[in-house]
C-alpha cells in the first residue's frame, strides 16, 4: 500500500488514523492498538486544563495510560511534537484532533475577538498545519508508528452558530486529509471498529467487477 496515490501524495506507511463520536470507543481502541505494539510509546495530548472539569478527565486519562509511557502535551505545534516524540518512542499516540481544532481556533480567536465565522484564510492555516503534520508522519522511521484520533462531529444536529458550523466542515476536511493518507483508517461506532481501507478496497474491487460484466 506503500506506493498508493491520493490526492495530497502517496499513502503513509508508518500512519493510523482513528475516528469516530463522543464516547465511540476511539480512544480505548487507539490505547490498545498503541499497547499491543509492545514497544517504546510515546503519547501526544493535545487536551489543557481550561477548566475543572477538563482537569479531572485530563487526570482520568493519564490514570489509563501505562506508567512507562512517554507525554508529550502540545495544543497548537503538532508537527513538532511528533518530532519531538519520535526521537525517544517507536508508536506515537496523537489524541486528538477534535480538540487541537478547537485550540487553534480560540487561539486565532484571541487574536481577532469579532470573528464569528470561519475565513477562508483560517481554513488555509489550518489544512497548512495539517500537511505539516503529515509531513512529519512521512518523515518517521519505516519502524515507527503514529496512531492519530479524531471525532466525527458530522453526523448530529446542525450546529446554530456560524462559527458552529464552520468548526465542523472544517474538522470534516482534516479528517477527510487524514483518512486519505493514512495506510490503516478505522470508524469506532459503539466500541466496534470497521476497517475503512479495506471496505474501500472491497468497494472498488466490487465497481470494477460490476464495470466489467457490464461490457
């Protein structure tokens, strides 16, 4: 699969992408999938104590996680904490995107306290930041991993906000970048993952042979 296109490059051998709602599974999944490595981990939160109740789930996470396991806690630079990880561990563990989309965009919002949508400008920074991540994922020793973990916030009620609803078709873009240049994707759906790669496979092999008997 090393050697598949898609439309930003060829697929990233060493890159796993995880997605799926609130309370999916996603992460538990990634957990294991990091653990079963039996390997140097290193994880990469991207989640900060904003408040009491994000500081008691950033405890219950760290609780989860084996003791042995490298933490890297980046909110905004994730290319460079997959660098920075990846000099001391074999499998990273990047959880989340949801929230680092959410960080960089308070962060621009800090900086412009009247933006009530997202610009397009905005949406070129962050898919920038994306191809950065990318970037650093191919730039990973053929040995090394990186597990990434991203919510699917498309499929619930439209949001009200301008702002809302930029936040989710543009977390949909990125996961969209992701899902392509990842060589293994998964959808948690009720603690269950489906192997999104090989439903494309199958899907395309089921096209092809439903294009030929058609001739």
């Amino acid at each position: 699969m090393d050697g598949e296109k898609t439309g930003s490059g060829a697929v990233i051998a060493q890159l796993t992408f995880i997605l799926g709602g609130a309370r999916s599974g996603k992460s538990s999944f990634a957990l294991r999938l990091a653990a079963a490595s039996k390997r140097r981990v290193a994880f990469i939160a991207t989640a900060t104590a904003s408040d009491q109740e994000m500081a008691e789930r950033i405890c219950r996470h760290r609780a989860e996680r084996p003791g042995d396991w490298y933490t890297f806690e980046e909110p905004l630079r994730l290319d460079q904490a997959v660098q920075q990880a990846a000099r001391v561990a074999d499998v990273l563990l990047l959880d989340c995107l949801t929230l680092w989309l959410s960080n960089l965009l308070q962060a621009h919002e800090q900086a412009e306290p009247e933006m009530a949508a997202i610009s397009l400008e905005r949406e070129a920074h962050v898919l920038g930041e994306v191809e950065r991540l990318l970037q650093a994922a191919r730039a990973l020793r053929p040995d090394q991993q990186l597990i990434v973990v991203s919510n699917e916030v498309g499929l619930g009620i439209v949001p009200l906000s301008p702002l809302g609803r930029g936040y989710r078709d543009l977390l949909g873009l990125v996961n969209q970048r992701l899902a392509r240049a990842a060589a293994r994707a998964y959808f948690l759906i009720a603690g269950l993952p489906l192997d999104l790669k090989r439903w494309q496979a199958e899907g395309l092999e089921a096209i092809l042979d439903n294009d030929q008997s058609g001739l």
